[in-house]
C-alpha cells in the first residue's frame, strides 16, 4: 500500500464518519419536536435551541469535511462565511422585529 | 505544444489560488444570502395562515425520508470525488450515479409532497404560509434540478475521457460544492420549517 493510498482510504472512512454522525444528529432532531416528554422536559425554548445547535454542527460538518473547507484557503472560508454571518444576523434580527411588533 | 487543458493547469492568479474555485465559493456566498431571505419571509410568515392550511399540513415522516437521501447523496457525492482523484473511475461514476439517482428521488418526494398539498388546499395563493412555504422549497427543489442536470452532464463528461487519474478534478469538484450546498440549505429548511 502506498502512502498516496493510503492516505485516500483514510479519505473515505473519514466520509463514512461524518456521514454516521449527521445521521445520528439527524435522528435526534427528528426525535427531539416528536416525542412528547422530550418535548415537554425541553420547553419550546430549549426545543428550538437544540434544534438550531444540532442544524449548525450538522452544517459545519457538511461544509467542513463535505466540502473540503477544513482543508483548504483561508480565504474561500472568508468568501462563505462572511455572506452567511451577515445572511444569518439579518434573519435573526428582522425576526425578532416581526415577531416582537406583531407583524 | 500544450493543449488546452495543460495551458488551465498553468493559470496563475494573484492569490495563488484556483479562480474558478473562488467564483464558486463567492457564488456560494451569494446563494446564502439568498436562501436567507426566503428562510427569513417563512418564519415571519409560519403562523399567517387566515384560518386555512398552515405548519400542521407538513408531513414530517416523508420529509424526514427525504432529508435522509439528500444526506446520503452528500456521502456519495465526497466518495465519488475521491474515487476520481484516487484513480478509481468505475467507483467515481458509480457513486456519481447513486447522487443522481438520490438527488431524483428527493425531487419526486418534493413533488409528491407539493402535489399532495394542493390536493388538501393549500396553494401558493391560499396564504401567506403557503406562498412563503412554495416559494422556498420550490427554489430549493429548482437548485436540486439544476444539480441534477449539472451531475448528469458531468457524468456524461466521465466516459468522455475527463476525470482521469492525474487530471484537473475541477468539473467533479465544482458540482459537488454545489450540491453539499443543496443539501446545507435543506439541513436549514428541514430544521426551520419542518422541526422547530
């Protein structure tokens, strides 16, 4: 086996990892809104906290592994992840909004 | 004399990096903020329903299927990458046919699921909800489709000589991008709109 090699099959058990866990990640969000005394114990607050905190690991699994980002420049983590603080801040912020005023 | 391909190998740019991949990332960058504004209207927009058809009509065991193949397709698709860059064309294509075949079955579900809720009365001109929740995932499921056929052409490129080992991955690795970033945006959607 060649260093090259094996360094490609490290590759793909790497894939399978992530894959398994934002399975596992997926599996409990399902579970979490579905089951009643989870649901429950949580209160909506920590329902959706959960929620958006199990999305983000999933996402930065994705964009991390998935998508080479974890790898590579700099400068393409700068290029998604500025768009995506200002795209996340603006929905955070005008939801607020709307939600606070009763629009 | 270099051929075309070997004069792209030779680009140079200021940064040191690939051009075409930082279009793609910047691209990216700009479907994230387009995505944001249509997540954004729906959750503003969950509760106005007028009395008609509202979150209550989502069927979260099918979506759940659904969301559960697009995350597969996202596994295949990094296994087909690295199947192409390791030498293994056969298991490069292979792969890159199951995201094709994953990706066309997520489209079905979507349109079943879009069918289904027309049949139970909402519509995109029904509610706010509904004209928020077709909008949405109809422009997810377009950006699924494009997927497709952008997955389709480079498959087709496969058996055309592209892709082999040593060559510039540049036509795989683009399409994925794209595609991990279908599946991020669904991961946002399901969770949003379907869980929360």
């Amino acid at each position: 086996m060649t260093a090259h090699g094996a360094e490609h099959r490290h590759g793909y058990a790497k894939y399978l990892v992530v894959a398994v866990v934002l399975t596992v990640i997926t599996i409990i969000e399902i579970v979490i809104p579905s089951r009643p005394e989870i649901r429950d114990a949580l209160t909506r607050p920590g329902v959706v906290a959960s929620l958006l905190v199990l999305s983000f690991v999933k996402g930065i699994g994705v964009v991390a592994y998935y998508m080479h980002l974890r790898e590579d420049s700099r400068l393409f983590t700068a290029l998604f992840m500025f768009p995506f603080i200002i795209a996340s801040s603006i929905v955070l912020i005008l939801f607020f909004i709307f939600t606070l005023s009763g629009a | 004399m270099s051929s075309p391909s070997h004069v792209e190998h030779e680009h140079h740019s200021s940064t040191g990096l690939d051009n075409r991949k930082l279009a793609v990332w910047a691209f990216l960058g700009s479907e994230t903020m387009f995505f944001g504004c249509f997540i954004l209207v729906m959750l503003i927009n969950k509760h106005n329903t007028l009395g008609g058809q509202g979150q209550e009509i989502l069927d979260l065991a099918l979506t759940s299927v659904t969301t559960f193949v697009l995350l597969t397709s996202s596994l295949s698709m990094v296994l087909s990458l690295a199947a192409f860059r390791n030498g293994s064309i056969v298991w490069g294509r292979i792969w890159l046919g199951l995201v094709i075949l994953m990706g066309i079955v997520f489209l079905g579900g979507q349109v079943y699921e879009f069918s289904e809720f027309v049949h139970h009365g909402l519509t995109p001109s029904t509610n706010l909800f509904g004209a928020s929740f077709f909008t949405l995932v109809g422009f997810h499921g377009a950006h699924v489709a494009i997927g497709v056929l952008w997955l389709t052409t480079v498959f087709v490129y496969s058996y055309r000589g592209r892709f082999k080992s040593g060559s510039d991955m540049w036509g795989i690795e683009f399409v994925g991008l794209y595609w991990h970033f279908v599946d991020l945006v669904w991961v946002a959607i399901f969770t949003l709109i379907y869980l929360v």
